[in-house]
C-alpha cells in the first residue's frame, strides 16, 4: 500500500515539474518581445563543441533570434515527425 501511494506521489511530482510544451514557450517569447526593439542587436556567447575553453560569440538581432529560434523549432519538430519512420516499420 505504501509502495503504491509512493509510486502515485512520485509521478503526480513528475508530471507538476515537466516542462511546457514548445508553444506554450513560444507564446510566452511572444509576449515578452511585444515592447521591445525587433532591430535591437544581442550577443550570445556560445560554448565550442569538444571544448571546454572556447567559445564564440554570435550577435543578431532581436528579429533574427526570434526567426533562428522558430526555424530550429520548425526542425525539431519535423524530426520528430519523421523519426517514425525511419525506425523499424512503425
């Protein structure tokens, strides 16, 4: 009985600290950049694969994120979409 109801708390702690799904993260992005330059230009520091000292650093603007970030979503999703079928016959 224990074992069950501890098994029961422990998913219900799961499923409350999953994340949102992308749109929800989208629509909150979106809300965020309502007051904001779009020409504004922003730096990221990024980390070099296989390194732990390099870095580059990339700068865009707010628009040009805004428009990476879909794409990259755009692609993540279509891969998921499309990992079923490259999988044995789903």
């Amino acid at each position: 009985m224990r074992s069950t109801l501890r098994i029961f708390a422990l998913a219900a702690l799961i499923g409350y600290m999953a994340p949102k799904p992308a749109m929800a993260l989208a629509d909150d992005d979106a809300k965020s950049q309502k007051g904001k330059n779009p020409n504004e230009t922003i730096c990221e520091s990024s980390p070099e694969l296989g390194s732990r000292l390099v870095r580059h650093r990339v700068c865009m603007t707010r628009a040009q994120w805004a428009e990476r970030r879909q794409a990259d979503r755009q692609i993540v999703e279509h891969s998921q979409l499309q990992s079923c079928t490259r999988q044995a016959g789903c």
